[in-house]
C-alpha cells in the first residue's frame, strides 16, 4: 500500500530570545502557533521535533496509509 501523505501535522523550530535555551519549537494548531518546548542545542530540539512527530502519528485515527479503488486496479493490471 503506498503512502498518500494523509498525516497532517505542523512543527517548526524557532530562534528563542533566550540566550540559555536558544531554540523552540512551535506546533501549530488550527491557525496559530503554541510553543511546545524549548531547548539549549538544536541538536536537541531536532531530536524532540522527530519524537514529537512519530507521537503524532501513534494517535488514534491518524491515517497514514490509504488503500483506494485506483490502488485496487493498479494492482490488478500488474497482476497481484
């Protein structure tokens, strides 16, 4: 089944003006931006946005894969 790309979500990772903890991220719900958590290495930040994106797609009725009529019939023509 290919993956259509269905999972919606939104993180970013913003410059802080805080010189102790340099980098935020930032998720993005309906159409602002709320701060999900702040850190001292982007490394760090990198790690926790990766983290919080396969959180996202554990929940319940996230769909991230889809099998469509067009598939079906993709997959008779090659004869599986």
């Amino acid at each position: 089944m290919p993956t259509k790309g269905n999972v919606k979500f939104k993180y970013r990772i913003v410059v802080n003006d805080d010189t102790a903890r340099p980098y935020r991220i930032e998720k993005k719900e309906w159409i602002f931006w709320y701060k999900a958590g702040v850190f001292s290495s982007l490394e760090s930040a990198e790690r926790e946005l990766r983290e919080l994106a396969k959180l996202e797609i554990l929940r319940p009725g996230t769909v991230v894969s889809e099998y469509t009529e067009q598939d079906f019939l993709v997959d008779k023509l090659k004869g599986n």
